[in-house]
C-alpha cells in the first residue's frame, strides 16, 4: 500500500497550489510532468488533495498532513484502505455520522468553521446542513430530452448503470457514472444539475402571453447553453438569440446545439455593461457571473481561496447587468434572473435593487437549495416588464 507515498504527494501538490486556475486544470498539469504516477495514483493522490479543500476554512493553521487525514476522515462514509494505514483508529469509525465524527477528531472544531460567512448568506438556508454538505462529493444529474426517456432509462439498464428516477425527466447517478459512452449527451440527454433543472419550473408556472405566436428569447449569458436547451425543449418554436462575453464559450454552445439539433438561432459575443441591444425580446435568460459558492462542494478549492470582497464585486455588476439588459424587454415580457450563489448581496439584494430602480415587477423568487439532495444550490427571480 503507498498510502504514505500519497499523502507525500499530496502535500507537495497543495504546497504548489495557489488557487490561481481551477485545480483540475493544475493537476492535470502537474502530473503531466510527473510521469511516475499511475492512474490509480492520480485518483488516489487527487482525493487527498480534494479532502484537504473539503476542510473550507477550518483548521487552517493546521499541518498540511494532519488537515488532509482529518478531510479523509470526515469524508469518508465507510472504512476503507487509505485510512487504514493512515489511522487505523479512525478508520473503525468511518462510517458513522459527521457530527459523531467531528466529536472524536484529535483538534475538534465547530461545523460552522467550514463556511464562516453564515451573515452573508440568503433566507431559509440551514446552515449546519449546508455546511455539513462540504464532506459530500455531489451527485451526476441529466436531463432527459422530450421522446428519449425511455430509451436513455433502457440503454442505463443494459449497462448496469444505476440511477435514480427524481422525476420523469431527470436523473441522478453517482459523480463517477461513466455515460458519455453509453447515452448520446446532448442529443438524448443533458448533463445538468437538479437545481439547475427546477429554474425551469418558474417558467412553466407563470402563464405568459398567449397572443405571441413565436417567443423572442435571448440568453444573455448563455455559457455552455444548457438553459438554453432547456427553454428549447419546453418550447421548440421559440426564436433564439445567445450571447457570452467569451468566444470560445460560444464555439463550445456551437457544438453542443449541433448534437442537440438546434439549429435556427443567433449567436454573438457581448459584453453586458455595453452598450444595449436594439432588439427587444419577449424572454430574457439572465443566468448572470457570481461568485459560484451554491456549486462549491464540487469545486471546493473555491472554498478554501474564498476573497469575501468578491461578494461586493458580484453584486455591483450583477445590478449592472440586469439593469442594462431589461432596457431590451418589452413591456408585459419576464426576465429570469438566475445565480449558483448563496450570497443574499447576489441574489436577494439585486433583486430589491432591480425592483427599485426599474419598471420589472416581481413574480415570483426562490432559493433551490441542493445542499441536502447532493445537487448545487441556486437563486432564481422571475421578473415581469410592467405594461
């Protein structure tokens, strides 16, 4: 067993490591230059590393070493073979609950030390649960695009592949299922989060104008285009526009709207403080840059580089944002407003700010809290243009 070889290797990664670019991207580079590492090397080493930032802002002054063994530990849901050579003491009690766990660690702490910015976050958030959630690498959901349930359900069968069914169109799988082989992504079904997912339903709750025959709708900042798909499968004879600030982002949408055989809609790079459009639309998609912290169990490296003074940041240009592209909506038209974001300054405050200084009227809000569904966690508003 190379258990102690890991946790070296570990640590020599961490010490490397400053936050600067996402830590996949860093691993996978550091790795390529050093050859000797296996895949199950990378995988194990990889953990290790994960276990360390799943630790947030707790026990920060503690040894690189020692705060990775305690991450292994509380991340841990049964015994296993890593921390049978690392504390084998520990190991006897892998599995029982985390609040029994962090009450036997050698430098106990409060759960809240892990996200310490309990002030800051948005109403009807349980804290200790959404903390709790840290230690828990989050689940693999998709969506299933209308005529091929049942046939992505039976091609998961076939394969061995298990799922649970959360409602007839969505999925959820472990993080680890392996499908992009099995499924055609894209065409059959998406890879999206459950929260990500339920934005749709204040959609489909809302009764829009039933005179408009062709929804003009603009997705303005459309990243890899998957509420854009959404929107599509909810409606197919909507007329699209999508837009980002990055064009590489755009060529990806490209290719993701190809296999989904999409293949009517504009497409353009925009910067959102600009200048506005001259087109007014009917639907605006505003999934707007935020600091990312509902996702963070799946990126926690984010956790533990964690600047508050981003917070501030987000929400000026936030405001910004909507303000401008709301000026493109015509009147009796919504604007849905959508953060990944835990921040009431991101996502409660921009919107009392927008119902403040512009003629949106608000519908209808929620936080969709995913921290106890093995999902992210978002905010979605959803806007109207008064006539």
């Amino acid at each position: 067993m190379h258990a102690h070889s890991y946790l070296k290797s570990a640590v020599q990664i961490l010490n490397e490591y400053k936050g600067e670019e996402p830590f996949p991207s860093f691993l996978k580079k550091y790795f390529g230059q050093h050859k000797k590492y296996g895949s199950r090397d990378r995988k194990q080493v990889s953990h290790l590393c994960y276990c360390y930032f799943r630790m947030g802002r707790a026990l920060v002054t503690v040894p690189f070493n020692e705060r990775i063994m305690t991450g292994l530990f509380l991340c841990s849901d049964k015994s296993n073979d890593l921390l049978e050579v690392l504390s084998p003491g520990w190991n006897k009690t892998a599995a029982s609950p985390l609040p029994q766990k962090l009450s036997i660690i050698d430098q106990s702490f409060a759960i809240g030390e892990v996200f310490p910015w309990k002030e800051e976050l948005s109403e009807g958030l349980d804290y200790k649960k959404f903390c709790e959630s840290f230690f828990v690498q989050p689940d693999l959901f998709i969506r299933l695009r209308p005529g091929h349930e049942g046939l992505v359900k039976k091609k998961l069968v076939n394969k061995g592949v298990d799922f649970s069914e959360i409602t007839s169109t969505c999925l959820e799988l472990t993080n680890a299922s392996k499908i992009e082989n099995i499924i055609e992504l894209d065409k059959e079904a998406v890879v999206q989060d459950l929260s990500s997912q339920q934005t749709g339903n204040l959609l489909r709750s809302y009764e829009f104008e039933k005179t408009i025959s062709v929804r003009k709708v603009w997705d303005c900042c459309a990243a890899s285009g998957g509420k854009s798909l959404m929107l599509f499968d909810l409606d197919p004879n909507i007329e699209l526009t999508v837009s980002d600030i990055r064009e590489s982002i755009l060529a990806n949408l490209a290719k993701r709207f190809e296999k989904a055989g999409i293949k009517n809609y504009k497409s353009f790079v925009r910067d959102l403080t600009g200048e506005p459009l001259r087109t007014c639309f009917d639907l605006i998609i505003c999934d707007v840059p935020c600091t990312g912290s509902g996702t963070w169990s799946r990126t926690p490296e984010q956790l533990y580089f964690f600047d508050t003074n981003r917070i501030e940041r987000y929400s000026l240009l936030q405001k910004k944002i909507v303000l401008n592209v709301a000026s493109q909506l015509k009147k009796g038209g919504c604007l849905l407003y959508i953060t990944c974001s835990v921040f009431k300054k991101e996502n409660e405050e921009v919107v009392e700010f927008v119902q403040r200084n512009s003629e949106l009227e608000l519908i209808n809000m929620e936080l969709l809290t995913g921290y106890d569904k093995r999902a992210d966690t978002m905010f979605a508003a959803l806007f109207k243009m008064n006539s």
